[in-house]
C-alpha cells in the first residue's frame, strides 16, 4: 500500500469539522475511501476536537423535552420515525471517526480499517434515511432532536475500552434490540421500501458490533482483564441508562457479544 502525504488525523479532524449534513456524508467517505487507497498517511499530528461541528438543524433537546413522536402509523408518526433514526446516523459519523482519529495511533491499522469502514457505513445510512424522509416531504432537520447521543462520546474520550464498551456493545448493540420490531411495524404499514433500508442498515449493525466486541476483547487479553467483568464495570460507570430486554440473543451473539456480557446487568 502506498503512503499518502496529509496524515490521518488531518483527513478525520476536517470531516468532523464539517457541518453541513450533506457535506459531512461526503468528507467521511472520501476519507475512507483515500485511507483505503493509501492517500493518507497513518500519521496522528493533532488533537481531535473536543465536538463535532453540526448544522444549526435539527434544534437538539434533552430527552426529557422531546416531542411526543405520534402514533406510529400516522404520517406525523412516520416521518418522526425516520427523523430519528436519520439523526442516529448522523451522529454515528461523527462517532465513528472519532474513535479513528482519538485512538487510531495507539490501537494500529486493523482498528483504523474497520472503524473508517463503519464511518463510510453510517454515512450512507444517513444519506439512504434523508432520501427517505425526503419522499415523504421532509427533511433532516425538520424536527428537534436528541442532544444525547454524543454524550458517550465526551465520557469516554480517555480510554479506549470505555468508548467501545458503551458505543458498539450497549448503543449500537440496543439499535439491533429494537430494530426487527420496527421493520415488522414497518412492513405492516405497507412501506417495503422502508422495511428493506431497515434490514440493510441492521445487517450493517451487526459487524460494527462485532468490530467494537472483536478490539475490546483484545484490549482485555492485552491488560489481561476477564472481558466480561470489564465491560460490565465500565458501563455502570460510563452508561447512564438501562440494559433493557428484550434482546436480539441471534444478532448479538453474530456479533459476538454473548449473553454472559450482558443478562445480568438486565433490568
């Protein structure tokens, strides 16, 4: 693989800084693409930066004060359906460059590869979901939005372990919970075009928990920490919310992450 000039950091450092939602997509893709084609250098020069620069909307609210989505089936309901995910996907670029850009030096190339993999993934689901809702004649940006989800990001930023404990095995983990249900609500509403982005982007899920499951193992085995343990005491320290049932036991178990992270830490 040849080497590119501007290092890494650069590249991830201007595409969280980029705030338009459209460009955004473009700068995270483009850096994957030019990592993947040896055009940047695996160099990490500068400080991330401590938030990522967002467009002026959607308004973000606690979660408190979010707005009541509606009835599932109303056109209300859809759209606030598909504003919130798109809004997931939103800050999950953002999310998964960081974690590059953050501890990409200390964890090597192979952590580099899967996470700009899933930095490109998140930017084509947020663009396929902001199609969606424009068909519906909406847009992102349309509806507040939750001001969270970034939150894990800030807690975590000194260890490694920690961000992929909370984002890939307890965030991204409950997406593929609560996501068959929703492709079913989905379905029934008539939408099959709908219920097919969700498969995909639950398909997607699956590896990105696996990629998170896969590097905090091997964090573990290096500080010779039992994984299971570990985990469990980072997320009483680090997530705020529940470890809720029901689980998606097939699709965390693909990921490999089993049961015996997780059942008992269920409330």
């Amino acid at each position: 693989m040849t080497t590119g000039t501007l290092a890494l950091s650069s590249a991830i450092s201007g595409a969280l800084l980029t705030a338009d939602p459209t460009g955004k997509v473009f700068a995270a893709r483009q850096v994957a693409r030019n990592w993947r084609l040896g055009r940047l250098a695996y160099r990490f020069d500068g400080a991330m930066p401590d938030r990522p620069a967002w467009p002026d909307r959607p308004e973000l609210c606690q979660p408190r004060d979010m707005p009541r989505r509606g009835k599932g089936g109303s056109e209300r309901g859809r759209i606030a359906l598909w504003h919130a995910l798109a809004h997931i996907e939103f800050v999950a670029i953002d999310l998964a460059l960081d974690i590059v850009g953050r501890f990409g030096a200390a964890m090597g190339r192979r952590f580099v590869d899967d996470f700009l993999s899933v930095a490109a993934d998140e930017a084509m689901h947020f663009a396929l979901l902001d199609r969606k809702l424009r068909s519906l004649g909406s847009h992102y940006g349309a509806l507040p939005a939750h001001e969270g989800l970034w939150q894990a990001a800030e807690e975590t930023r000194h260890d490694v372990a920690a961000r992929l404990a909370i984002v890939p095995m307890v965030l991204e983990a409950r997406g593929l919970d609560v996501t068959p249900a929703m492709i079913a609500r989905v379905r029934d509403q008539g939408d099959a075009n709908g219920a097919k982005l969700l498969e995909r982007i639950l398909d997607d899920e699956i590896r990105h928990v696996g990629f998170g499951t896969k590097h905090f193992l091997s964090i573990c085995e290096m500080r010779r920490l039992v994984p299971q343990n570990h985990w469990k005491t980072l997320v009483k320290t680090y997530f705020r919310g529940a470890i809720k049932p029901p689980f998606n036991d097939s699709a965390r178990f693909a990921a490999g992450l089993s049961r015996d992270f997780y059942e008992s830490l269920a409330s």
